[in-house]
C-alpha cells in the first residue's frame, strides 16, 4: 500500500495544525492587533490612537484669514496717525511767518495809508505859500481821506477780528499825526490861534499818555463824548484848510469853538475815570493782599 504515513501527514494533530495557522496564517489574537495598529496609524484616521494624538488642533490647522485692503489701509493710517503728531520741522517758522503775514490786512493797510497822507497834506497845505485855493481844496482831499479811513478801519479790525499790535500802536499815532498837522500848518498861517493848537494837541497828548498810566488798573472806554469831540474836530478842521468867505467862514468858527469846548469837557472826563480807575484798582490789589495774608 503506498500512501502517505500517517506520521508523515502529522497524524490527527497535524492535521488539525495544517487546518489552524496555515489555513490563514492569522489567529484572532493576532489578528485584533493587527487591525488595532492599522487602525492607530493610518492616515487622515483620528481615531483614539498616536496618530489623533499627533494631529494638530483644529486652531493649528485653520488657515490665516487673508488681510483686506481695509485692514491694511486701517493699519497704514494709524501709522501716519502717529507719525502726524510730531510737529513737522519748521512748523515754529511757520507759524510766525502767518502771524506776521497777518498785520498786512485791510484795516492796518489804512492805517498805513493815513500815514502816509500825512506828509502828503503838509506839501499840498504849504504849496505856493499856503493861499492857493487850489492846493487847499487838495489838501482838504488829502486830510478828508484820512479822517474817513480812521472811521472804517477800527471798525473792520474789530468786527473781522483783525486786531494787531502794530494797529494798537500805529492807530492813535495817524490820528495824533494828521490832526497835529493841520492845526499846526492852519496856526503857522495865521488862520488859527495858537492857543486852540495848544488846547487840542496838550489835551490829545495828555489822555494817550493817562492811558498808559493806567492801563495796569484797566482800560477807559471810549465815549460818546469823545467819539463828538473828534468827529466835531475833523469837520471843524476841514472847514479851516478850505479858502472859505462869507458866512461859512463866520460858520466855521463856530464849529472850532464846539470843538474846543468838547475837546476840554471830554478830557476833564478821561481824568476823572482815570482817576476812579486806579482807586479801584489799588483796593482790589489790597483786598487781595489782606485775603492771601489770611
């Protein structure tokens, strides 16, 4: 008989060996951690093993938002923003040469033109000996011209916020100016007394210089006295350098001595505020003295 031995085959449990492992080469044991591993370390699989604990956070993988052109904008004027608020180079430079542009406005440009005016009338009053009815009617122009810019150009600085310096100092100086002029030249002609110069110009001079005075204590106002006493002046004034005859030559004098009154009653006023002025400033001075002693 020549079929294979039993021992050869293995007997019963080689057979049952042939069946086991060399059937599918896994056992179940084997087999469970075989799928474990394949489970814990296949791609993309977040499953409980290395590779979930190895993958990033959902943070970590989400992607940048991209910047808008907003946000950059944003960014880049927030920069400048800071950068702005250093003061540019020169900006002190600047600065003074607007302010100094400033004084060229229209009411410190009549100020200027009435003083101006002034050397302008002293040529025209005196030319061919100061009795040529013409070169006085130019004269009275001249003068008339300056009177009238001296009501425009207080009012524009005040009401336009042009007020200067240079308009504080150069303003009264053009008013004294043109005013002195003419009753210098009219009393050097023999048209005016001497004494009414005197009068107005010593009454003109002495208030400028009680306002400087007091100006530590406060300012006097101007009146409506004073405000009278120059428009009555002007017009007083006017009529002199005129080559006037008759009547208006008698009506004139009239006019002069309306000025002079008022020149003396409006400057015995300016004396007496003055006066109450600095009273009142020297007992707040004192009373504030006593409270910080206190």
């Amino acid at each position: 008989m020549t079929g294979v031995p039993v021992s050869a085959a293995g007997g019963p449990s080689g057979a049952r060996r042939a069946k086991g492992p060399a059937s599918g080469g896994v056992t179940p044991a084997s087999g469970r951690a075989l799928a474990r591993e394949a489970r814990d370390t296949a791609p993309g699989d977040f499953g409980d093993g290395r590779a979930r604990r190895d993958a990033p956070s959902p943070e970590e993988v989400r992607p940048a938002a991209p910047s808008s052109p907003q946000s950059s904008q944003g960014s880049a004027g927030t920069a400048e923003g800071q950068g702005s608020t250093r003061a540019p180079r020169g900006g002190k430079i600047a600065a003074a040469a607007v302010d100094q542009a400033s004084v060229w406005n229209i009411a410190n440009l009549l100020t200027m033109l009435r003083l101006l005016l002034v050397p302008a009338f002293v040529m025209l009053m005196l030319a061919d000996g100061g009795y040529d009815p013409a070169w006085r009617s130019l004269a009275w122009a001249a003068f008339a011209i300056a009177m009238i810019t001296d009501l425009f150009d207080g009012h524009l600085a005040r009401t336009y916020n042009l007020v200067t310096d240079f308009g504080k100092i150069a303003d009264p100086i053009a008013d004294k100016a043109i005013m002195g002029a003419a009753l210098i030249c009219l009393s050097a002609l023999g048209d005016l007394p001497w004494w009414v110069t005197g009068v107005i110009l010593g009454r003109e001079l002495g208030i400028t210089l009680l306002r400087f005075l007091v100006i530590r204590y406060g300012v006097i106002p101007a009146s409506r006295g004073g405000k009278l006493k120059t428009l009555t002046q002007g017009v007083a004034v006017g009529m002199y350098v005129l080559a006037l005859t008759g009547w208006l030559a008698t009506l004139r004098w009239w006019v002069m001595a309306a000025a002079v009154v008022l020149t003396v009653a409006t400057g015995l006023d300016y004396v007496k505020q003055a006066i109450v002025l600095r009273r009142q400033g020297i007992a707040e001075r004192k009373a504030a003295l006593e409270e910080s002693e206190e």
